[in-house]
C-alpha cells in the first residue's frame, strides 16, 4: 500500500481547511449573541428562534424543500430511464444526439441555461412560478442522475438479468425485481446529488422564479447586499446540517445496498 507523502498531506491539509474551515466559522457565529457576525459576544441561541419567526425566510424555505423534493425525484427516474437507454439500448438512430442531449447540461453554463429557459416559459406563455424552477431544475439536475446510474449499470452483471429472463420473468419484472434493487444505490446518490444541486441553485433559480415563488438562495442573497445578518448564520447552519445528514445516511444505505448487492452475487454463484 501507497503512504501518503509529505507534500500529499499538506495538500489534502490545506485544500480541506479552504473548504470546511469558513463553515466551521459560519457555524459557530450562528451562536454567537451579539448582532455583529465578526465579533464573539456570548453563546446564545436566540437567533434561531427569530429565524423561526421570520415568515418570509420560513416562505422561501418551504418554497425551496418543494422544488428539490419534486425536482430531484422526477429528475431520478428521467435520469435512470436515460441512462438505461444509454447502457443498454446499443446503436440507434439518434444515439449521438440523445447522448449529447442528457450531457449538455453539464458543459453548458448556468446563465445560457437559465436565459434559455426563461425564453422559452416567455414564448410558451408559461407564468413564471413553482412550476418553472422544478421544470428547470429537473432539466439540468437530471444529467448528474444519468451520469451517476450510467457508471453503475456500466459495471453490471448482465448474467443475473439473464438468468431471470431463462426463469420466465418479463423484462419489466426483471427490471423491478433484480436490476433496480441492484442499481438502487446509485439512484438514491443521484437522487441526492440533485437534490443538493437544486437546494443551492441560484442563477438558474433566479431566471425561471416568480414574485411569489422566491426561493431560499435568492432569499439569502438579496437579504445579504444589505449586510450578513446572525439569522442568514443560523439559517446556513441548518442547511449544512440537513445537507450533513442527507449524505450520511445515503452513505450508509449505499453501504448496506451494494454488501446485500455482493452477498445476493456470491449466493447466486454457489447456487450455480
């Protein structure tokens, strides 16, 4: 086994400390009891509860939770279908443009994506509200999802789809019964990563928004070009801990998936 050198130390040092360091401060402030965010004035937690009473952020809030959780689940099943037809669909025409399709979100940056859409809810005569960010959100969230399943249907063993099909199954039920569970880890890291990309989206979010369907990080931002306030603190702090939480537990279910996953493999070799 490799030892991690000096200099690769150093570096993995340096590059967490750039990037937890300024959470761990942001954090800590979020207690802090004093008005001013630079300056230490006691442990208190009354910041939180005004953020509870602040019904515009608590607006935003839920504004944001709904896109991501629908977003984020459309964008899952689009995403699996995609790379399924990906994988598995062989040549056919039209393979290269509908690959370069489900990948452009990727390259393509955030402001031509947001324009586009917004030009096109505009000559659709689409109102611009809830329904319109989960429409964009879903357009550029589901590429991650494809790209994360795509990897793990990629390194598939075909012959447990094979020995279902000999045993009479359909290729739906073999789908529902031993390739989905299968892939499952994949699909719910796909389903997280979404959700995470449209709870912090802003530039897309910020074209395709309403009046009334202002979301949380364009709720932050404008609240911040007037000076960063203790609850724009308190509120950061529970969305890192929600972000925290959600990837802690799809890390132990994805652990759980793929030991099941190897001992339904090794079960199925002996049997054979």
């Amino acid at each position: 086994m490799n030892r991690l050198s000096p200099f690769n130390i150093v570096s993995l040092t340096l590059g967490f400390a750039f990037l937890y360091i300024p959470m761990l401060i942001l954090v800590i402030y979020s207690f802090n009891g004093g008005r001013l965010v630079t300056v230490w004035s006691g442990f208190s937690t009354k910041w939180y509860g005004e953020l509870f009473q602040n019904e515009a952020f608590l607006d935003a809030a839920l504004v944001t939770l709904k896109v991501a959780v629908i977003s984020s689940t459309i964008a899952a099943v689009l995403g699996t279908m995609a790379a399924y037809v990906l994988v598995r669909g062989g040549r056919f025409l039209g393979r290269t443009l509908f690959s370069g399709m489900i990948y452009a979100p990727l390259v393509m940056p955030e402001v031509i994506t947001g324009l586009s859409l917004l030009l096109l809810f505009i000559g659709i005569g689409l109102d611009r509200g809830v329904l319109t960010i989960v429409l964009a959100h879903t357009t550029f969230a589901m590429c991650y999802v494809s790209v994360v399943v795509s990897s793990r249907l990629v390194t598939f063993d075909r012959s447990l789809e094979e020995a279902a099909l000999d045993l009479g199954a359909t290729p739906f039920e073999t789908f529902r019964l031993v390739t989905l569970p299968i892939i499952a880890p994949a699909v719910i890291s796909g389903w997280l990563l979404a959700f995470t990309l449209s709870l912090d989206d802003l530039v897309i979010a910020s074209f395709t928004s309403g009046p009334s369907s202002t979301t949380l990080p364009i709720k932050i931002y404008s609240a911040v070009r007037l000076g960063v306030s203790p609850e724009i603190n308190a509120l950061s702090t529970i969305m890192i801990g929600i972000v925290a939480v959600g990837v802690i537990t799809a890390s132990l279910v994805s652990k759980q998936q793929l030991i099941r996953a190897k001992r339904d493999e090794q079960e199925a070799a002996r049997t054979e």
